[in-house]
C-alpha cells in the first residue's frame, strides 16, 4: 500500500500528530494553557486510532536524517561541551512500528572525532553491519562523512540508541527508539497514554579527560556522576562552584522534566537507562508501577513501588493517576548499588491542572538503601515472562560459557577481565575480519569457556591480580544452544564487588536465573527456569552472584557481549561472539577504511 | 656505511650524546653543579665532532617511534588534557643531516580522534603523501593505527612539525626539526652552541570548545590566548581563577624555560612559532640579535633588538653572551599586530654560573606598539638572501594568481575566503582524488585567479560579505613559475585588518615584495626584488598590504597555501595547488581509508 492512498495518509498523519505529540511529551496544551484544541484533536485522533483496525497497511520505510555536532549544553544547568544529533540531547526518538525499515543517515559533523551509533536491543537480523559497534561490526563514520544504517525493527517494544565508540554515550549521543505494534494487534495490558522517560547520569568532565584518567598510572577513576537526569535534565548545585561562571540555575534547559497527568487516567512509561555508570531507582511519589515490559519482552505483571533499573535496559510501567489531584508529585532516580554521592535527579509528576512547576509539598526520596542487594535480586527474579506470551527456552544447551568477572591490572594499568583475558578490539573490526577471512586481524585462538572453577575464591581480592589482553572471541556453532554464566567476584578492592549490567547485541536471551555466591556446576542449572523466563538484551550480574543466561546462535553476524558500564567497557569488560558468519551477505564499503579495509578500488570496466 | 662500522659508532654514539644535549636542553651540569663530567665530556665529544670531517659518511636513516596521547599537562600551570607525543609537549626534536631519511611511526593512542602530522618546512619531493595534511595528502590516521611517514630532509635548515588535522596543532601537538648541514660543509657563520627554541600561545578551552564556538550562530572567537610558550613554558596567573584547583603556579612544568649561556659565548637560536594566533616579538634584554637564518634559507645578516615572528615561521639569530655576566636577563615574547590580551611570555637568558632561576633585576619588556605596522613590514623587507647564497629567481612568471584575503559569511557562519572562495576540503583527500582521477570527489571547476581589481575597496567593509563554500583547486601546468600576490583587506569589523602568516606546502618560494594599499597591477610587480629576494615556506600578508611570491611548480603532488593562523584555517582560509600528479608514484594504501578508499582489497593469486 502506498503512501499516497488517502487511508494511508489519514492513518499516518493522524497517528504522527497523536503520537509523537504524546511520546514526546512535546504536547503544549497540558503545560501551555492557550492551546488546549490540540490536545483535543490529538486525543481524538489517538482514540480513533486506537479503534481502527488497519491490519493491511504494509511495512513502511521511515527515513532519518541525523547530524552529529559538539554543541554547548547545561542538562543539568552546568554548560559543558556534548555530544548532539540535530542539537539535541538526548537525540531526536525514533517511533516505528513492527516490521518497518528505518533508514539513519547519519551525518559525522566532529571535528576530529570519529562516531559509530548502536541501535540498542534491535537484533538487526540479516544486517549484521548496522549494529553500529564501532572496531566491532563497522569502521567508525569519520568527520565530515556519513554513513546510512539501515535495519527493520522486527519486534515491538521501548529499544534505545547510544553512541557505541569510545565513551561518546555520556557525552551525550543517546536516545530512544519505540517500536509499536502492527495495526490491529493490541498489548496485553490497557492504558490511556504512553510516555518515554530516559534516564541518565551525567559528568562534567569530558570523555576524554575520564578516558585519560582511566589509562593513566596511578589510575584515575571517573568517579561518580555530578548529576543524574531524566529526560536529559537534571540540577547540579551550581553554588558548589566557587567559578559559576559556567553554571546557571536558571537556565531552562536544566528545568526538571514535567510529566502531566490527567486525574483518573493510566499512563505506560515507557523507561530507559543509559547511564555510564550508575544503577538506578526510579519512584514515583505515592503511585504504584506495574511492571508490563522489559527490553521488548512482555513481563507477567507485578507492582513497585519502586524500579531498579541497570545501565541498558528498558521497562514499560502502568501508573495510574489516583492519588490527591490536588497537589504534584515527586519523580525520582537515586543511585543504588554505590554508595551515592550524586543527588536525587529530579523530576514532577503534574496533575493537571495544577501548575506544572509547582513544587511537591514533600521532600523527594532519598530511595531504597544503597546495598541492599537482596531487594534489587528479588526484583530481579520477579521479572519473568508474561503468561500467553512466553518463548519457551530449549530445555538444554550445547555448550555453556562461565565468565569470571574480574578487575584486574595489565602492566600496571587498571582493566576488568573475563577469565583473565581483557578485551583490545583489533584495527580491522571482527565483522570485517571475519567475513573477508583476515585470520592476522586477530588472534584466532578461543578465549578460555571457563576459569579455574575449583580453586578461586570469589569472596577474595586474586592472589595475583594480573591479567592479559586479549582479541580473541568465541566462535558459535550456527543455531546452537548457548548457555553464559556470568560469575562475578571480588574487585581488587577487600570486601567489595560491583554490579556488571550485561549486554547482548544481535539477541535476547533467557534470563534462566540468578544466586548468590559461587555457580554450582552440579546443581544451581536444575533451579533454572525454563518454564517462563523473560528474554532480555541486558541483565544484571549483582555483587557475588551469578546470573545464568540462554540464547540460540542463530543470527549470522559478529556480536559483543558486554558489561554496559562506560568505564568497564572501556577497561576491556567484553567479549565476542560469531555465529554463521558464511551466512553474512556483501559487507557495504560504507563500513569499511580502517585496519585492513584502505584502499580504492577502482570500478571494473 | 652500515652503522655497525666503528668510525661511525663513534661518530653516532658522540654527536647524539652532545647535539641531543645541547639543542634540547636537557644538560644538566650548568642547571644542576652535581653532574659537570658530563657536560666537559659533551662539549669535548662536540668540539671534536666539529673538528673531524666525515664528509663521506652516507645519507643514514633515522627512525622514530611516536605514540600520541592525551595527558593531564600544565604548561602554563593551569592542567588541562593536551596531546601528547611519547609524553610531550612540545614532542621530541627531529635532529637529521642534510640528505637523511626520516621515518616516524605514528601511533593514534587516542580515544575517538584521528590524527595527522605536517612535517613543516619539509618539501616531501617523490613523498607527497607523507606531507601529513588531513583531507589534503592523506585520511587521517584512525585511533589504535599507525602510520608510517618517510620523507628525505634534503636542505639543512630550521623547521617544525605539528598536527594538521583539525585544530589539534594547539592542543600541543608540535615540534621542531633541526636539519644539520652535510659533515664537511660549514655554515656562513660561526658559533659555539646551538638551541632551540620552540614558540606558542596557549588557550585553556579544548580545541573542541573554540572550534563549536567558531562554528556556532552568534560567532565565538577564540579571543587572545591565555599564555604564551617559550619552550612549552608559560605561566598563568593562577590568582585570576576563583577556582584554584586546576592551577598551581610551583608546578615544576611551568617554572619558565632556562637558557643558560657562558660568557662570552655565541649562541645560535634556533627560533620557530608555531602560535594558533598570535604574531609574536622575540627579545632578549640588552642583546642584540644577528639574523642568519630563516625557513632554512641564509639571511644577508642584520641586527635587530626585537625578532618579529609570525606562526609557520622559524629563524635562526646569533646571539653573543657580552653582557654583564653578574647578572639574568629576560627573554621576552610579546604579541603584536593584535591589541594584547596576554601577559608577556618569559624564560630566563642565565649567565652562567649564576643561578638559573635568579630572576633578573629588571622589569620584563612588554615589546614593541602592537599596532606598529611599520616596524613589522620594514623587517619583512629587510630579509634577503645572504650573499653567495642567493638562488635567483626567473625573471618572469607564467601565471600570476591574486587571492584577496577577506573575512565573510556562508549562511550566517563567519568565515574567511580567497577570491570570495572559503575552503571546504572533499571527504576524499585531494591527492588521492586526483591520482586515481576521482572526479566527483571535488568541484573541478578552477577558482578565480583574481578579484574585481577595479571597483574593490580594500580599506571598507565589503557591501556583501557573503562568500561561497568551495573546494575547488589550482591546477599548475608542471615546472610552470608562479607568482601569488597576497592582497589584504577589511576585515567584517570597520577600520580593521588582520596579519596573516601564509604557508605553502611542499615548497620554497621567492619573496618578491610588500606594499601597503592595494597591489598595483602595472607598477608594483615592476619593483619586485628579483636580485636577492628571501625563499621561505611562510610569510606575513600585513594589514591592508600585499605580498608577492614566486614559486615552481616543480614538485609533483597537491599542495595547501594556507593562513597558518588555526582558527582562520578551520575557517576556509586555505587554497589549494596541484602540480604534476601524473608524475606522483603510487599512494601507498595506508593514507587511505576515507572518502572513496574504503574497501578491502583481497590480495591478487
């Protein structure tokens, strides 16, 4: 069907304003009172929407036209340098529906700095080369040049985008990505209006200066954030600086994000964490959340009161809007998992009509205890797939990797580890590599599917703390059954281990459970489950435990698995799979110019 | 000769020990009394050095390996991330015979930025594309690569390398290539030691920040810098910032560059600016300095008490220590040409044996009037070839192009244009577009070879300031002679024009003249010196002046002529020349890998 057939254009035109009006929250009735028919327009053209059935309107093409500058920016009222796709942070969101292409051109405008983009929880199956892993799957895009991306997005759900080279994320180069059912089908799960909330925390410090500090002997840690935002604002202290200079408190565009509500009605928040560093928890004042999606994935539904949320995944949450009209409400992200020194980020839950700054009568939360491990486990197990809705897992796997997440030193350098290999991606990247048979790219021997089980102590500093660096990856057998245990330890630090949020690219995967301690190999795979797992693209590894994954190799392509923390990505806290590369169609050029990939061809006659 | 030969042994092990010494600075018996063996023992290997003739020594081949970082440096006092080579900045010196060849192995160690190295001065003849010029000669060198440059230094001589990509240059990535004369020659003048000395300005914003500033809508300036280097050595007066923290005036780095002379003594001073802006006066207290050198070519000798010096320039003056020797005294740079905004930038000229940091008893010169025109056209003029050294230029041109230098605007963005063009580089290097004869990859269409003569006035704003965004070039019939004549204008502001240093590449080129006003076409090219005129690679176009150059194009490749002010650069205030490219031998594949040249080529069966 195309275009240009009225139905089409009625839907599309329709369906745009409501919707974008609403995900947006750049709908101006509700907090600019002199426009308030279009809101009426919207929600009618919302509704009647939502009644049609258009089960025959065809997969569209929905084309993009980015362009990434350094801009000045004060997200959180300090004005610093970022990262920005048409001068905005974070970047423009992408709404799509079930099984439409999307079509980036995206337009390198840095000065000396190259950018690769990855669409975050999109499987791009059949274009392993758009996954935007910069060194892994594509040359990054150089200054000055632009590079098309081009993937269906084949499952509805909340997906992000993100800067995926060096640390560009946290500088700015982030955003949303919603996908939505075809016509005619209907969540599981009933609301009124849809809401996109994505979460981050924020430096002053540029990337390269946390870069620096992190290669750099005596290390020099990043530190936590100064501040964390909710839909790119948030609100540093600026009386913290003895030069203001380069804060300002009132500056709008560190005014907190306000989400107006109607009294009576539910709202789907649609929420995403791409924090560098922190874990999360999101509150809204007074009001439960019911947990309706997780990476994509419905989940059997249960109530919060609060939401732990790691660095890479997404929730949908039902809130409804029953409390006391009378007054706004609190919206809250506190760091958990670290001990805090980042102020509660900030936003106002508005009830209209009330103004939409008028403070909450009460003083924001300070969240849930920083270490309470257990709460944030239990939330973790709760998460399993909704009734109606599971993908069964296979009932056993053909090969299982046990990874051991260690913090390690390499030639006196700080890095993390994975069974004592840290991660060096080559010049010429793994797809490349791989798919023109280049076996001097990288070391093609197999990284280790264990460690030394038996004998390390997780609860332990290592006796020697040293580890290698590495490019090897694991190679998959094509359609095979793969099971990770990520296993996590003590870092060199006594008594401490950290929370690693794991990241699957080209997948989702079984989450077949979580516990505390040191994997048992005899018995802790009998407790999986294999009834009703959620499938995810990004999971926890809480401090001392283990989470147990699942996932069939069965996308050709070369794919990082990685902790989704900036600074331990950047450390060498990854790994690679392959699976099916001979499967892999013609790599565009486009991805090409960099290790191996130099030169002109010159066009045959 | 292999180096395994004992005579040359010797001669290596000996003129390395005492030349390093001596021209980087780094002896440590005059600063520090503990260590005087060594220096008796340097003087004596250099003093025999000097007597031996090893005229039949061959042409040797010098390696570097250069890893470039960024790193926390305070060159000024104030810390801030500057790019480093193996941990410098300024980088390593270059120290070559005449004839030798250079080869660098530059390592990108940065995080998300490429790099690319001019070595200045050097006319890379048979090696145009080790020129090091992003976008011009080569695609940048891409984080975690390397790139070999390999060029012959074929004239004794004065020179300076830096980064030619972006603004990188001031983010500290600079040096200095000293070019001894073949063993047997003598210079046309006598001294007893040689030094080095390396100028800059210094700016506390990233080359990021000026850069978005540059290019943002209202326009940004860099402004005055905030320091000036002599011999990466500034000091910033760290009680202006409310916030200390990041400045600490008895950080050893910014104690002030030492010169320590014995009474007496001549020296010679081998002096290069490599300023982002700044047009500097060079002096030293109560000396007077003989000029001998400039861009490598033999000055007819004059004596000046300030050293006007302008970015891409490097002289070298003789200097005897015949002062009272009970004393220090200032070496002072200044800038000129723009109203200062920078406090003079000081090192200490030390008598030995007086104490090195005794600060001398005087007040620092602020220089000379900045705005004194005058005085800077009449030491442009009195720069001519030194008698029995002049190489006289034809006696006519083939071509003569003038490029009237004006400050515009492109779609409300300020820039600076050539004949109204501004120059806009194509993604795919000029050199390799035009080797491989890409003829997309750029306008083909010639840019003009003058202005409107007739009705432009120099001295006013222009009634349209608009230029066009071009990367047109200037194709040379070979071995052709050509002449440019520079012509200065108004700038956008009433009553102002700028200095600007202009700098060609892969070239020397005769300078015929300087008039103030605008050049005349039937009498001032009737007063040009064709008996010693000067052959540089940089020279200053004064404000509302003209300057005329000839050159041949006799070396094939393609070649930028550019205001070597950064800001004006990055703002289009380039052309470029090509000259016989099908003479270029074949690109090697390693400046590839941008633009068009992205592929994998699968090795021939």
């Amino acid at each position: 069907m195309s275009s240009s057939q009225p139905i089409f254009r009625l839907w599309t035109s329709c369906f745009l304003q409501a919707t974008l009006d609403y995900l947006e929250g750049q709908v101006h009735l509700i907090t600019s009172f002199a426009n308030s028919t279009k809101i009426v327009i919207g929600v009618a053209c919302l509704l009647k929407l939502r009644k049609n059935n258009f089960s025959t309107v065809e997969a569209r093409t929905r084309h993009y036209d980015w362009e990434v500058n350094y801009e000045y920016k004060s997200p959180d009222c300090y004005k610093k340098l970022a990262i920005t796709i048409n001068g905005r942070t974070p970047g423009p969101t992408i709404l799509a529906q079930q099984g439409d292409t999307i079509i980036v051109k995206l337009q390198n405008n840095l000065l000396t700095e190259n950018v690769a983009i990855h669409w975050h929880g999109i499987r791009q199956i059949g274009t392993p080369w758009s996954d935007g892993t910069g060194g892994f799957t594509q040359c990054p895009i150089q200054p000055g040049e632009k590079l098309i991306y081009k993937f269906v997005v084949d499952r509805a759900g909340t997906y992000t985008y993100h800067g995926h080279y060096g640390m560009q994320r946290e500088a700015g180069l982030y955003g949303t990505i919603i996908v939505l059912l075809p016509n005619g089908v209907s969540e599981p799960f009933s609301y009124d209006y849809d809401r996109n909330i994505i979460l981050n925390d924020w430096y002053h410090k540029s990337s390269d200066e946390q870069a620096t500090g992190l290669s750099s002997i005596p290390f020099v840690f990043v530190g936590e954030p100064q501040s964390l935002l909710i839909n790119g604002k948030g609100k540093y202290n600026c009386s913290l600086l003895t030069t203001p200079g380069a804060c300002n408190a009132t500056n709008p565009q560190c005014s907190p994000h306000v989400l107006t509500v109607v009294p009576g009605k539910t709202y789907r928040l649609r929420i995403g964490s791409l924090t560098a560093l922190s874990a999360l928890s999101f509150e809204i004042e007074g009001h439960d959340m019911t947990v309706v999606e997780a990476d994509g994935s419905y989940v059997e539904p249960f109530v919060v009161r609060n939401l732990y949320i790691y660095s890479g995944e997404t929730y949908s949450v039902l809130v409804k809007a029953n409390q006391d009209p009378s007054r706004n409400y609190w919206i809250t992200i506190n760091v958990v998992s670290r001990k805090p020194a980042t102020p509660t980020g900030l936003a106002i839950f508005n009830y209209y009509p009330n103004h939409p700054q008028k403070p909450p009568p009460t003083v924001p939360t300070t969240g849930p205890l920083w270490n309470d491990t257990t709460s944030r486990l239990a939330q973790s197990i709760a998460l399993k797939a909704r009734q109606g809705f599971i993908d069964t897992p296979p009932l056993t796997s053909d090969r299982a990797i046990v990874l051991l997440n260690t913090q390690n030193k390499i030639d006196g350098y700080y890095k993390w580890a994975l069974n004592n290999l840290s991660l060096t991606f080559p010049t010429t990247p793994y797809l490349i590599a791989l798919k023109e048979n280049l076996t001097d790219a990288f070391d093609q021997n197999p990284p280790p599917d264990g460690y030394d089980f038996a004998s390390y102590d997780i609860y332990r500093v290592a006796k020697n703390v040293n580890a290698t660096s590495s490019n090897r990856i694991y190679r998959l057998r094509f359609n095979s059954t793969v099971d990770i245990i990520l296993q996590n330890a003590n870092t060199m630090t006594v008594n401490n281990s950290e929370t690693h949020p794991w990241h699957l690219h080209g997948h989702e995967f079984w989450v077949l459970g979580y516990g505390m301690g040191k994997y048992n190999m005899s018995s802790d795979g009998k407790k999986y489950n294999l009834v009703n797992p959620i499938m995810k693209n990004t999971v926890p590894l809480h401090p001392y435990g283990w989470t147990a994954l699942r996932f069939q190799a069965n996308n050709p392509g070369v794919w990082a698995f990685h902790c989704h923390v900036e600074s331990h990505f950047y450390m060498g806290m990854a790994v690679v799979f392959e699976e099916g590369i001979e499967k892999v169609g013609n790599l565009p050029s486009s991805i090409m110019g960099c290790g191996e990939t130099k030169s002109y061809n010159r066009p045959r006659p």
